[in-house]
C-alpha cells in the first residue's frame, strides 16, 4: 500500500452532498423530505412519532431525517437515524452509504468502510458507495484501493462526486 497525502482532507466535510441526493427506486419519497434541515428534522420527526408508518415508509422518513442531520453535520444523530432505518429495511443501501458518510466525517474510517462495503454488496451499481469508500479509504492512506474505488464509482457515474 503506497502513503499519499489526501489522509484526511478528502474525507473531512467533503461529499456534503450525499444527503440531498434522491433515493433509490427501492424505497419510496416520504413527505417530510425538505430543502431546509430544521424543517425536514421537524417533519421527519413528527411522521415518526405519528405511528402512523411502517415497514419502507418510515424506514425512509428516518433515513431522511438521518440526512437532515448530517446535512447540520450533527453525525451522532444522523448515524441513530441511519441505524433506525437499517434494522427497518435492512436491504437499504443508501442508508448504508449515507451511514458511512457519518463515519468518515467522524474519521471513523474503518466502520465507513463496512457501510459502504455492505451498500456495494446490495446494491453493486451504486456509484456512490464506491466513491465514498474511496474517501475512507484515502482517509486510512490506502491509495490502491481508493483509486479502483473511483474508477468504478466513475464508470458507474462519471458525475459522482463533482
């Protein structure tokens, strides 16, 4: 494994934009997705304590306030939110990547690593989650490894992480 100097800096408070980005077909919108973090915690929060959702629905809406969170770079909150959402639907790659951002950005690399690497298992078309193992990988000087990440994440989605 060759040494780079990325180590952290292209993990920390990079990739922000994971959280706004659509789901996947496999699970469906839920209304208390807002542009604004308060707004979408505030909604999220009151579709969950409603008791009205189960099951995918509200699976999605913790995912969402999962990002909500992350998006006010509250991590601690945002992986609660994420691990919600995966003992829900444990088939959810995105809250698997979106888990696994909160890590990185808590420069817990090696538990972003086993999120991303779960998310590719399920869903190996999902740019994503290579790309954001590539940065936890660059976060743990694994360079190799970062550059194959990438280049698939790229050959998946050449826009991913732009």
């Amino acid at each position: 494994m060759r040494q780079s100097g990325w180590g952290v800096v292209a993990v920390s408070g990079v990739w922000l934009s994971l959280p706004a980005d659509a789901q996947p077909n496999s699970v469906q919108a839920v209304s208390c997705h807002r542009g604004d973090a308060e707004m979408a915690i505030s909604a999220c929060t009151s579709e969950i304590q409603s008791g009205k959702f189960a099951g995918d629905y509200l699976a999605a809406a913790y995912n969402e306030r999962g990002d909500a969170y992350a998006n006010r770079f509250d991590y601690e909150h945002a992986i609660e939110d994420y691990d919600h959402a995966i003992d829900l639907k444990p088939d959810f790659a995105r809250a698997f990547t979106a888990r696994g951002f909160a890590h990185s950005n808590l420069l817990d690399f090696e538990l972003a690593i086993k999120d991303y690497d779960q998310a590719v298992k399920l869903d190996p078309n999902f740019a994503k989650a290579f790309y954001g193992r590539a940065l936890a990988k660059f976060g743990l000087c694994d360079v190799d490894g970062a550059d194959a990440d990438i280049a698939k994440a790229r050959s998946l989605d050449p826009n991913v992480g732009k």
